[in-house]
C-alpha cells in the first residue's frame, strides 16, 4: 500500500571524471546525509560514480572494474533510504557494445534494481552511441514505501513527441513509462550548460510532468569538466507542472522534499549574463583543480578579452593565484600598457611587464635572408602574437602555472587569431563569447564596482600588431559579424538565411563563411574551453579541414 | 531469366569532400568508361558523391541540397549500364535523423533504386551515429539482365556473426541478404587503411562470399582525407571465397570483371613496410592539394624523423616543393648539421639554414628576471623548440608553405615533445608511426639508394636540447617502449597485460601508462596525421584532459 508521504532528497554534486575513490566517497556522505534527514530516496547524478563524461576511458578493461567495485562499495554503504546514482556498467550480453549507462538503485545494503538509458545523445559534444548499449524498454519502477517510482536517465524524457517538432528518436520512455502507472518520476542526468537553457529544460520537463499527471523530481550534475559546465539546476515539479522545488545553479546543493504537495527551496533565478559569469568561473576553477593547477597566467593587452580573462580568472582561482603579463611591442600604444596596469591594480593581481622587442628583433635579424624583400606584414604580425605565447608558456613551463587564452568565439570564428600565438594556452575560458558578449560580460561585471577600466571597455578594439591598427579595419563591426556567426555557426543556416538573419548583405555573409571554412585548421588545434553557445567550436563540432564545400 | 554473362566494373576513385563539381565529373567520367568498356553495373564508393567523411558537413543545409543536386545529374548522365554510387540523402521520414548513408543505383537516365546503410560505424574515427539514420532491413536487391544483385555499403558486412568473437551490432544484413536468394553480392565502401587491415578484409569478405556462395565485388574508397587514407584495394572474390579480381592500392584504379568465372586484374600484393610508405605519400599528398598547397616547409635536424618525413614529402611533392629547415641551437652537435646537408643533397631538396642562437638569447634576456634562480632547463629546452616551430610558421606564412611537423607516435604518446614548438605544423605526417617502425620504414626508402644518410640511421636519438642530450636518458629504450604503447593505447589493456605483452616490468609499465595520460593536453592541439595503426591519437582518441584515473 502507497505511503501517504515520501521524502525524496536531491544531491546534486560535482563529480570528478575517472575519481572513483572522491566521488564515491561524496555519494556515501550525501547518501547518509539523506538518511539522517528522514529521505526514502536520494538522487545523484547521471554517472555519478565514474563522472560525465568519461569518454574513452570506458573502453579501458581497468575503468571498468573500478567503476563496478565502486558501485558495489556504495551499494554496502545505503541503509534505510534507497539511494539512485548512475554508473557505467558492464553489457554481458553476447553482441552489443560492452558497456550501459546505467543507474544503480540500491537500499539496505544491496543493490536492489538497475536502469539503461535507452537513448543515447549522439549529436554535437555528445558521444554516447559510441560507447553505450541502449537499455530495452519499458524502464524501472522502483517500489519505495508503496511508490511506483519510474526511473529514467537525462536524454530518455528529451525525446517528448508534443514537444519537439521532430522528434530524434522512434521509442518515447517517458510515454511508455507513463503507461505503468507511476507515482513519481525521477530523471537523473548530467545536462550541461549552455545560454538559456535552463528555462527549455524547466518548461520541457513541466510539460512532462503535466502530460502525463506524474510529479517529476530530475538530479543534474553541477561542475565543469573540459569543456563542458553542468549548471546543476535541479528541479522538483508537481504532477500540474509546476515547479515545486529547486537546486541552486553552479554549486553543489542538497535539498529534500515531501511528497506529495511538499516543497523544495526555491532560490531565485538569474539573469543570462549572471549566469554565463558563473558557467565561466564554475569551468574555470573545476579545470584548474581536475587538472592540479593552482595559479595561472595570462597576457593582459589593456583590451577587453584579456580584461574579463583576467576577471573570471580572480574570480575563479583567487586574485593572488593570477598572473598578468603584461608583453608591450612595437606597435603597442601607450594606453595599452597604462591599461593593463590600471586592471592588475583593479583585479588585485600581479602584474609582470616583459618587452617582446628584443626577441622580434632577433627573429627579424635570422628570417630576414630567409623573407627577403616583399610583404612580410602578416608574418611579422604572426611572430609578434608567437613571441608572446612563447614567453607565457615559457613561464608555465617554469612555475607550473596554467596558462589562459583570451581569444573570443568572433575572432577564432574568423581566424582573427594567430595560431600558436595568443590562441596557446592550457584553456581558453571565452572561445565561446561573442564579442558582443564579452562587452556584456563586462558591462556586468562591473555593475558591482569597476573592476574593468571604463576606459579598455570604451576604446575601439585593436590587436596593436602594426600601427594604427584596428579590428575594424580587417572584420565587419561585431554588431553585424556577431549574428553572422551565430546564424552560420550556431544555427548552420545557408548563406542567404544567414544574411537575412543577421540583416547583412549577401556578399558579407558568403565572406564570412568562406573564412569560417577556411580557419578550421586552427580551431582544430585550440586548447578547450567551455562551451556556453548552442555551437561551440571544439568537440562538438567535427569540421573537415580538407574540403571543398563553397557555399 | 538470368543473363549468362554480367560485366562488373569497379571504379575506385579518389573523391573531394564537398567538391560536388568535381567529384560528380569523375563519377560520370568513369561511368562513361566503363559503358564504353561494356560493362553492365558500374561500382563507386560510398558517399563518391559528397566525399568521405562529409562529417558536421552533413548538418548544412546546402550541403545537403547540393549532394541531391548532384545525385540526379549523375543519375542523368547513365546510359545502358546501372551505376552505383553513394551519396548523403535526405531522410524525409517525421522522425530520426535528416541524413540516409545511402547508395543509389541509376540507369538510362534515371534512379532505380536506393539503398540505406544500416549498420553506422560508431568508433574510433567514425562518428556515422551522430549523422545517419540506419536504413531498415532487408535491403536492396537490384534486377541487371535477370541477375539479382544484392547491395551492402561497407560496416554492414562487418558485423558477420561467424567471424567475430563478439559481433557489435543485433542486425546481420548479410544473412537477411543471402537470403534472398542472390546471384551476386555488392558492396560500396569507405574502409580507412590501417597496417594489415587489407589481409583483414580479404579475409573476411572471402569468408562471406563463400558462407553465402554467392559472389562479392568491393569497391573502397581511395585517398586521403585529413586524418584518414583510404587504401583501396577492392576486390573480388567468387562463391568459393576466392580473390578473382582487385585494385591496385593507393591509387585510382578502374578495372571490369565478367561473371561468373571470368577474372579480373590482380596486381602484386606489397609487404606492411612498403604499403606504410605509400599511404604516407598518399595522405599527405591529398591533404596537400585538397587544401590548396603546392608546398612544403619542415625542420632538419639531422635526425631520423625529419630525414624519413623529408623523404616521404618529397616522394609526395616532389623534391622541388620541399623546403628544409636547419635551425642549429646551442645544443646542436655539428654531425646534425652535416646530416641535414647531406640529407638534403641526397633528396634534392632545397635546404636554408637559420641559427636560433640570437633568438633564444633574447628570450633569455627577457624572460630573466621573470624566471630568477632556479631551475630553468625544461623552460629553455621548450623556449629552443618553439622559436623553431616559429620558424617555419614564419616561413609559412610569409610563402604559403604547408609546415609538416616531424614527430613520431612514441613521442608524442609520452609527451616528449613541445606544444607550439616540435609539435607545431599543419599535417603532422609520421605522428602515429611508432620510433621502430620510423627506422624500418628509412631502411626500406634506403632499399632502393642510400636516400636518408646511414649515420642518422645509425646513431642515437637525440632532441639535443641541452648538453649531450639522448632520449634514452628520460625514455626506455624504444624496443621496450614501442610495444608498451601498443599495449596500452592500441589495446586499451591494463598496465598487468600491458607490461606482460611488453616484457617489461609493471613499474615501467605503469610509469608509461601515467605519462600517456598526462599529457593529453599536447595532443589536444597537434596537428591532424594520417591514422596507420588500429588506434591513432587524434579524432579516433578521445580521452578527457581533466581527469583522475589511476592506473
């Protein structure tokens, strides 16, 4: 018989890809946590046990065993409640891929049901048709206190016939799992980031909840892992769709609630660009620590991609733990260096002065029988960006520090970058801002207090590789160049669309996809960096670099 | 009624991807030949119509007009005989993904017939899950002069049930094929070369051939496409799983086969060692002109990788398009400038020499004060290979060159190589050649003449870097590394099995496997090589950076 009340509680942590002793431990601690707060059921994250996503680490024999003893070992550690966490498990069946994502149920001490998600996101950054069987329908309903207690796995419930225009995939689980008579559906999932999507995924799963007259309780994952950010963000919703309870974003966050007609917390949404600032400062300190970086370095121009950098980054790490450079050359203009002075003073962080002068010089002196007469401009224009990437990886090398690229999603979108040269570095934090973002970004930091000189935000926008220069002299203005990229990169639109979209001629629009197409060889060796747009450049989207599209 | 005698021809082409224009003109062309030849069914590739891999290509909408356009003009042009060719084509179902990998059959003006692929490679580098909808069974069976004519594209042969210990797919195509009662078995494909792999699927498609007894005529793909080469290497086996008919490798190839009984051409199979060198030239080659380079530009060390990448370029280019680059250091000994010279004159090619003395001198001044006491050799060492990557960027940019970086598969797995510096390039040619197999492939270019210079066969390897510097005071001896590496990335095995197929201790093992993983930051950003053994890093490698799996 259904109990009249159950609690359920809503873990939603930062799980570490390949940490199978810290994330298990983690789990066992907000796994007793619940317990001692009265839950019957506690949700962890999608693959909470191995971290999302693990990629082809799966593929190795030795990952998948930990994973399994980890499972088992937190599976001993559950008491009263049940506690649901994901994990890759092994497929023993005789043909098929090796592994599942599965979601382990476990209660007493003893692993008591399992899960396979049955669809398996294979588009943009996701890979999972490459390493996972598909579970066969219809799914599990967990029995806790008398509840049927459906269970599905983040991309299973994204896949709703009413709410998509066209649907991805044949089956529908939430519709067949609907079909068994639910009490509760819990989703437990790792959903990254991206602008505005929180609000896509609140009123897609307050449809689901709606339609099919099921509360809806989801766990998402919270923390960055290369280049994607989970914002957490979970959600409780009533069987009418509304929401009922919710975690905070970019943190870790633990919360409980009474079913039915309880209620969760509900802590205040935030605006896009509050958001994406903390998407950024959320990826940036989770790189850093998954990787063991404690302090980082950055060329700061007195422009404004190396300002906001440097920005998140004291942010993100401490403003102690940043190191500006500053790298003045030839045709650096005295306000650059008065700039950059004045943001290190803002920030708080160290700022070291080196002049690339000398080392351009030499480089002039050996290549010039090499250059000979003629147009050297682009080279020497190159080499200038090169010397400074140079001296910031040579002070990594050094000190260990992580070295931040400052380059926008505009300008490696169009190759306004040198490969090599200020597109080096360990991460680069805003290779998915526009730079009309970036001026947003700017803008917000520096409601608080001005943080950024009002001065670099004002200045037209120059690389300073020879005199005089400026942006506008080489791209269109990014309030035009901005939607251009977005209509042809985010969207994949044809030229003409692109450029009715953007309100550019057709002629800019051509040129400018012509040029996306043809720097595809440098994105392909950019360092990662968070994917915050609908289409980031990087893995999630797997251009040819040899071909000869012409749109 | 069945026609005594059916004239196959097999057109194996070397297509462009994107290059609709182009690769339509080679595809009517050959289809003209082999009607002029007599031929009655005509083979092309898989996806001859848009290329192989289209990749995110696919998700343009354009793109996908234009491979439509393309497909009915090509369909056009056929005359008495049924061509078969593969192109992308629109799924237009309401649900599941845009894109067919379809085969589409044409004759006397117009499209008889179109086949779905229903087995999408999703591993290593193929990513068809993300882009294709399977086609559903049991396929397409062509009716030519009363033969009936079954139609396969590629990875649907790969899943036979017999021949696989675990076959990775439920679907058998070839058995639900068979049983339609066939009197010949076709199949179009794009199967990437890797060292050994030809034996393989002669192997298997023999073993189909005669499981089903009905005969099976291949058509592969020829190229180089980015990261992959296609060998070729069609063929044809009849009902007894005998090879009666293929293509030379490595090169377009057309040829006709009568059946049943007649006999078509078959060239000398090569050894691995000499097929390696050719698909070298091949990858590199293609990747050139698909690009629009007309040259190349690479550092001579005097050392064995720059010597066997040199001559592979040159193969590739020809001598007169090869510029090599002698930057002598510090740390260089004078036998290294003597082997580049020599190098050079024995290849033909061009060689400048550029001194990075006054260069690094200037950075050390620079960055001195930054750097302070201490140890700063790994600095210096990277700050040396940098200013030479920068170099030949340099040099690239100023003539348009196509920078070819020397590093070898060893090296690059452990990180004994420089971000930005030795790894810096455009196409890194030998990066999934291990170092053993580096000097089995200079000794056979030697074979024919003493091309690369005996004593930088002979001596010790050497970054000469610092002060008499060898790889084998920070590496095991490449015999011993060689096979771990194989181990451990090839095979994915445990550092136990590792170390036991490697003859080497687990400690070193273990060592090793630690250093792979650490330094998936460089190969993040290397450069695009062709892919020879079962698993290359790059594409087909996609482990996380931010990660904390112990081995």
């Amino acid at each position: 018989m259904k109990s009249s009340r159950l609690r359920v509680a809503v873990a939603q942590i930062d799980t570490t890809v390949g940490d199978f002793p810290g994330n298990s431990e983690k789990i066992v601690a907000f796994g007793r946590r619940a317990e001692s707060a009265g839950a019957d059921l506690v949700l962890f994250p999608e693959l909470a046990v191995s971290g999302y996503p693990p990629r082809d680490l799966v593929e190795r024999r030795s990952f998948l065993d930990e994973a399994e003893r980890a499972t088992d070992r937190i599976a001993r550690a559950t008491g009263s409640a049940t506690w649901l966490y994901g994990a890759p498990l092994r497929n023993r069946a005789r043909t098929g891929r090796n592994v599942f994502n599965a979601a382990v149920a476990a209660r007493a001490g003893r692993r008591v049901g399992e899960y396979h998600k049955r669809l398996l996101p294979t588009y943009d950054v996701f890979d999972e048709g490459r390493y996972f069987e598909p579970g066969r329908g219809p799914g599990l309903v967990l029995r806790i206190k008398g509840w049927r207690v459906g269970v599905t796995i983040c991309e299973d419930i994204w896949n709703d016939k009413t709410f998509w225009k066209r649907p991805l995939y044949a089956p529908d689980p939430v519709a067949e799992l609907a079909a068994l008579d639910l009490d509760l559906h819990v989703n437990v999932s790792a959903s990254p980031y991206t602008l505005g999507k929180d609000r896509l995924r609140r009123r897609m799963m307050g449809r689901i909840a709606r339609r099919t007259k099921v509360p809806l309780v989801s766990c998402n994952l919270v923390g960055g892992n290369d280049g994607l950010v989970f914002d957490g963000a979970s959600a409780a919703f009533d069987e009418t769709g509304r929401v009922v309870g919710s975690s905070r974003s970019f943190e870790e966050d633990f919360w409980t609630i009474d079913l039915p007609g309880g209620r969760g917390p509900k802590p205040p949404v935030e605006d896009d660009v509050a958001g994406l600032r903390r998407a950024l400062v959320l990826a940036l300190s989770d790189y850093a620590a998954k990787c063991g970086f404690r302090e980082a370095v950055l060329g700061v121009s007195g422009g404004i991609d190396s300002a906001v950098t440097a920005a998140l980054a004291a942010e993100a790490l401490g403003a102690e733990k940043v190191l500006g450079v500053a790298m003045p050359g030839p045709y650096s203009s005295k306000g650059s260096l008065r700039d950059a002075r004045d943001l290190a003073k803002r920030l708080g962080i160290r700022l070291i002065e080196i002049p690339i002068g000398p080392v351009f010089d030499a480089y002039r002196g050996v290549l010039g029988p090499a250059f000979g007469p003629g147009d050297c401009v682009p080279a020497e224009e190159n080499l200038q960006a090169r010397i400074r990437g140079a001296i910031l990886m040579g002070l990594s090398n050094r000190f260990g520090y992580l070295v931040l690229s400052t380059g926008n999603k505009s300008e490696i979108a169009v190759g306004y970058c040198t490969l090599y040269g200020d597109m080096a570095g360990g991460y680069a934090l805003i290779s998915d801002i526009p730079k009309t973002l970036v001026y947003e970004l700017a803008r917000r930091i520096n409601r608080e207090r001005e943080t950024i000189p009002a001065r670099t935000i004002a200045k037209a926008p120059s690389a300073e590789l020879r005199p005089n220069q400026k942006d506008s002299d080489t791209l269109p203005p990014y309030a035009i160049l901005d939607p251009l990229i977005e209509a042809l990169v985010d969207r994949s639109l044809p030229v003409d669309a692109a450029a009715e979209r953007a309100k550019a001629s057709k002629r800019l629009a051509r040129e400018i996809a012509r040029r996306i197409d043809r720097n595809e060889y440098k994105r392909r060796q950019m360092p990662p960096g968070p994917k915050v747009t609908a289409k980031a450049f990087g893995e999630g989207r797997r251009y040819p670099i040899a071909h000869r599209f012409r749109v």
